[in-house]
C-alpha cells in the first residue's frame, strides 16, 4: 500500500535533488549525507517514492546502476556527461562522486 513520504523519506528524496547532473552518490553517501539510515533504508526509499527525483544519480557503492533500470540509467548518464568506468558497464565512482553541497556541480 502506498503512503505519503515520511521525513526519513523527504530527506533522501530532497539530498537526491541536490546531487549535479553527471555526477553520483552511492545509497550509504545519502544515508551519510543526511545523517541518518543506512544504505538499505535509502534504497527502500528509493524503490518506494524516488521516481520522482533523478534516481539514476543514487547508485550502488561498486559503480553500478539499480537493478533492473539500467538502460534508462545509463540513457541518462550520457546525456548528462557522467564519468563511465573504461568498459562503460558502471560510473567511475572516483570521478563521478559528488562531494557534497559545498562541490561547485
């Protein structure tokens, strides 16, 4: 059954707004960027309300899109500049990690 986003739910979604295009976030980064939660509580959020937001932004630790989304993950990549690994399978985490707030895009 569906319900409204709770204020865990809003915080993700709102630091997953904030994150540039071509750049990422892994699950654990929100969970840290907001000060709550860990990776799996992000990821149910995610799977719950984050259609809404550019979810393809918030990926797992090891560079890889969410299961299942990876062709429109990786649609989007392109057309925002994301850094790929040199296979083009998953994000180069080490260039494409967004620092935070106070990183210029």
């Amino acid at each position: 059954m569906w319900s409204e986003p709770d204020e865990y739910a809003e915080a993700v979604l709102d630091a997953v707004e904030r994150i540039p295009p071509g750049r990422v976030l892994s699950y654990g980064d929100i969970a840290e960027l907001i000060g709550a939660g860990g990776p799996r509580q992000v990821g149910r959020v995610m799977s719950l309300y984050g259609g809404a937001v550019p979810w393809w932004r918030v990926i797992r630790a090891n560079g890889h899109p969410p299961s299942g989304l990876e062709v429109e993950a990786h649609e989007n990549y392109r057309a925002e500049g994301t850094p790929l690994s040199t296979d083009g399978r998953r994000v180069d985490m080490a260039r494409a990690r967004w620092t935070g707030p106070d990183q210029p895009g």
